[in-house]
C-alpha cells in the first residue's frame, strides 16, 4: 500500500500566494474534487463572459471575478501558513509519517502575502469609490 503524500506547508503558502486565484493550492491540497478549488478556476471563464457581455464597461469590472478570487486566495495563504505546524499536520499529514517544521521562507511569503494582498484590496476599493462616486474621473 502507497504511503500517503506529505502536504508542504511552505508550498502550499505559495500556490496561494501567486496561483490563489485559480485555485490551485485547493487542487495540491485537496484533489481535483475541491468544489472550492473549482470556484476560483472559474474566475478566468467568468471574466472572458464579463468581457463578452459588457464589451463598453470598464476593465475594471470584467476583471473583478478574478481579483476577488486572488484576494480570496491570499487570504487563504495567510490562513494556511499561520497555521500552527501541528494543527497542519492533524489536517492534511495525519498519515504521511513527517512532520512540518515551518522555517523563513514562510514567513516571507506570509508577509509578502500581507503587503501584496492588502496593497490589491485597497486598491480594489479605490477603483471602486472612483467609479461609483464619480463615474471614473480619476482613472
């Protein structure tokens, strides 16, 4: 019997990181039956229909499906490497036989995750206010 795959931590702290919008840590984590992981897969197509059935609206909103599925994942990114080394491998490495020792790259992708998430959410909410409060005025 195949001894069951050890999930990296750091690893999977990075797919969140760069690849979260299409979900990509859920599908190392979880398989390709993750529904979750399925959703931020569909945030590339929901875009392209957005372009298709709004070709005047702003960029903006066509691409607004996948930059609230990367802000979802870089939300998860900061979930799954904050947590705790032993609660990660009660979760994903009950039975892998290694255990998780978290070192700095985590750490500087946990941070780096905080200083590029919040500089896309703000803005996010700055294009947002510009465009509803004043019709796109400054951009």
């Amino acid at each position: 019997m195949a001894q069951p795959s050890h999930k990296n931590k750091t690893l999977t702290a990075l797919l969140a990181f760069a690849l979260g919008g299409l979900g990509i840590h859920r599908f190392y984590l979880k398989g390709l039956s993750d529904r979750w992981g399925w959703l931020h897969a569909a945030s590339l197509p929901a875009c392209g229909i957005a372009m298709s059935l709004a070709p005047h609206a702003d960029w903006y909103f066509w691409y607004l499906p996948l930059t609230v599925s990367m802000l979802a994942g870089f939300i998860e990114a900061l979930v799954l490497g904050l947590t705790p080394d032993e609660r990660w491998d009660a979760a994903y490495n009950a039975h892998s036989g290694r255990h998780t020792a978290s070192r700095w790259p985590l750490a500087v992708i946990v941070v780096a995750t905080l200083m590029v998430g919040a500089g896309v959410l703000i803005a996010t909410l700055a294009r947002l206010s510009d465009l509803l409060y004043t019709g796109g005025a400054y951009g």
